[in-house]
C-alpha cells in the first residue's frame, strides 16, 4: 500500500502567507473556509488533487482548513509513541452521522419490529453474529465460503483449518462481548477476547490472550513489504492497556464523549497500540462492540461492521494512516467509522425488508389457509421459505435449533412436524438425522391449501 503524502508543516505555510501580506491573509479568511470542505474531512493526499475555491493556492486552501481544525481540535487520553495526544475535531459531518446512529441504533425514536419480536429476535441476532465472525475473520486472511462457514457454525461442526477456526473463534468472542456488555472493562476481559478469538489459531500458542512480549513486530502491506505503522513498545503496553479501560468505564469524563465517538476511540486505540502479536484487528472491532452495547446502543449486536469493511479493507487502512500522517488527528478514522456504521444499518434495513418480503411467500398460503395457519410456527415459516429459495440446502436439528436459538426439542418438533406434512424430506447424514426439500414442495404447499 502506498503512503499517504503527509501535509506541508503548518508552521511553514503561516510563515508564507504573512510574507505574502495582510491583503493575502484577509483573502483567505473571508472565503471563511471550515473544516471539512462540502461535507469531506479531507487529508491533504486527497486536497492537492482537488481544485482550490476562488484563486488559492492548494498551500493556502489547506492553511484555511487546518486553521479551522485547530480551533475545534480536542485531546484523547491516549498519545503516540511519541508521547504526543491524539486529537479530534466534530464538524458538522460528525455530527450528523451521529444523530443519524443514535436516532437508529439505539431505538429511541423507530426498531425494527423483527428485531424487537421475542418470536423472530434470535434469529436475526444469530444470523448477525455469524456474519460478522466471518467477515471479520476474512479481512484478517480467513478463506472459507460464507456458506460453508455459517453451515460450520449452525451446525456445529468442528471447524476444518485454521480459517474455519478464525471463523469460530469469532463467533464465540461477539457472544462473550454479548454476554459481557454491562461489564466493567478490564484488562482481564480483554485478554479473554484475544483469547476466544486466537486460540489454536497462532503460531506462538503462548502467545494467546497475553500481551506481546517483543518489539520485533511487522505491521505492513505484506504485498510489497511496505512497513504502515510502528506500534509502542512492549515494556508500555500493561500501562497503555490500563489508560484504555479507565477511559472506557469513565461515565462522566470532562470533556465529554459521544458514546459513538468513545467506542470508535476504543477500537482506534488498541489497534494503533498493537498489544498482540496477532489477532489486534479481530480484539479491536470486537472491543468496539462492546462498548457500543455497554452504551445501550443495542441496535448495533444486529450488524456487522466488517461486512462493510471488507467491501474496501483499504479505505479501513487508509482512515489509520491519514490519522498517523496529521498530526495524531482521529477525526479522519472517526469519520471513516461513522460511514462505516451507518452504512451497515442501512444494510441490515434492507436485509430485514428482503426478509419481509420473503416471508410473505408463505404467509399468503397461510392467510388462505386457517388451519396450516394454526399448525406452523414462526421458525417453521422461516425454513419454508429458504426451503423455497434454495431447493438444494440441507437443514439439521443442530443447524435449526443454532439458527432461532432454541432448545433441541424444539428443534427437533419443528423438522419432525414438516416432515409429517410432507414438506421436508427426513434422511441420514453419517450418524444424525438431516432433512432435505422435496423438489415440488410449493405444489405441497400449495396442496395443503385445498
């Protein structure tokens, strides 16, 4: 990956605009340039490609911005290897993301009725843990197929590779995140995250749910051994980690932090401070988690950020650099975040409107049917209809009682009723039951109408 080209020094642009005089510096002011240009917190890698307003160098049009970011700039209680503080600012970009994921992540003003139905909330949580487990674990290497993998985990089978593992591993971590969320963060918890998510998955298996022992640590583009960042060293890393918590339990802290911006500044954290030697990436998005839920945004347990991350894991790189490459300044990484977040409500919005639709295919049979109406529950609906859209899929009782989270009985009823109205085929797969769509099941359902 290419580095981002750092901005001029702020303190040489002022020395250049003074010794072109007053009526240079007014010129500037009076176009009252603010931080984030149309809407865009640009880095200057971007800007020196754009065309200036009015008659403006790209050296002065930056001069403006920065100079608007300076006065809005804010400290984190966490600093560089350097011993310098991160910084952010809020502009009105961040401010409106904000309100956007407060007014939909946290329910106050509008839920989705799926996920807040006892009936069908399980579901939807089971199926957006799974995804983000695996697309977490691809961005770090995992290589399986989503399909293979959510098979794998509903029907809890032992995974095959270390990529099946990464995958399962991540699934049981945004579970402990799930179980854990009104928990006061310690370093202990965070070391039994890494632990979840690493084990039998490392090279140095001592390594799992500890602290990196080494300086010697490559962060990089391993395509072209470019080198991206150089974390801090080991011998800071139990003080970094103990500054980390005290910031994520603080309620009231002066100043002020958007639960949003506090949980992204978490996940930013530990990924800069690389405290592992593997697994930081998977630890980091994981922390963000919970520290959303922590915060009562109980909305976010229903989306994966990495499925969005995973669509442009260079953006996701570029947001950490442009942070490194100015002066320490986390808005950049914020904003990405923020982006980030919403567009996975967005996604889980139109995942539940698919659904909905779907489920109509059954529904309409049973709206004409009282009696089938009676006879099929909520989680018998939901199989019909991927019975429906995907004639070929295979369904267990463990991979039915993994996908609504529901006891094996339950389970079991549920595939034996459909098999007894002749909607499901039962066979053998090795030493458990399996069940298989028969190849006219809509004239069945159609069938059972009359």
């Amino acid at each position: 990956m290419k580095m981002p080209v750092s901005p001029p020094p702020f303190n040489d642009l002022i020395a250049d605009i003074v010794q072109k005089g007053a009526s240079r510096v007014m010129a500037i002011t009076a176009l009252n340039i603010g931080p984030a240009p149309k809407g865009n917190y640009y880095h200057w890698d971007k800007l020196r490609h754009l065309k200036p307003p009015g008659n403006l160098s790209h050296e002065e049009w930056w001069y403006g911005i920065k100079s608007a970011r300076l006065a809005l700039y804010r400290p984190i209680p966490h600093t560089d290897v350097y011993g310098t503080s991160f910084v952010f600012t809020q502009p009105d970009i961040v401010q409106r993301l904000l309100h956007q994921i407060t007014r939909d992540a946290s329910g106050v003003i509008q839920s989705p009725e799926a996920v807040t139905n006892p009936q069908t909330k399980d579901t939807y949580l089971v199926n957006s843990l799974i995804e983000e487990a695996i697309t977490s674990s691809q961005l770090e290497g995992a290589s399986t197929t989503r399909k293979v993998a959510k098979e794998m985990i509903r029907q809890k089978r032992k995974p095959l590779g270390k990529s099946e593992k990464m995958i399962i591993n991540n699934f049981h971590a945004m579970q402990f995140v799930s179980e854990n969320k009104d928990e006061e963060l310690t370093p202990q918890m965070i070391f039994e995250l890494h632990r979840l998510l690493t084990i039998d998955t490392m090279e140095n298996p001592a390594a799992v749910g500890r602290l990196r022992e080494s300086d010697d640590i490559y962060v990089g583009d391993e395509r072209d051994a470019t080198t991206l960042h150089i974390p801090p060293k080991a011998a800071e890393l139990n003080d970094r980690l103990d500054r980390l918590c005290t910031f994520a339990n603080e309620d009231s802290s002066d100043p002020f932090f958007h639960p949003v911006i506090k949980a992204i500044i978490l996940h930013f954290m530990l990924a800069y401070d690389h405290p592992f030697e593997d697994g930081n990436g998977r630890t980091a998005r994981a922390l963000f988690y919970w520290c959303m839920l922590n915060q009562g945004y109980w909305l976010i347990e229903f989306i994966s950020i990495s499925r969005i991350l995973k669509t442009a894991p260079a953006k996701y790189s570029r947001a950490y650099l442009h942070t490194e490459t100015d002066n320490n300044d986390v808005t950049y990484f914020i904003t990405h975040q923020l982006n980030v977040i919403t567009a996975a409500i967005r996604d889980l919005y139109s995942y539940l409107e698919r659904k909905s639709k779907e489920i109509h295919t059954v529904e309409a049979v049973l709206k004409r049917s009282p009696s089938l109406r009676n006879i099929l529950n909520h989680r018998q609906v939901a199989l019909l209809n991927r019975a429906l859209k995907k004639p070929n899929s295979l369904f267990t009782i463990e991979s039915h009682r993994s996908s609504h989270n529901v006891v094996y009985q339950t389970a079991r009823s549920d595939l034996l009723d459909l098999v007894e109205l002749a909607l499901l085929i039962k066979g053998k797969s090795g030493k458990s039951f399996s069940f298989t769509v028969p190849e006219d099941i809509k004239k069945r359902l159609d069938s059972l109408d009359q």
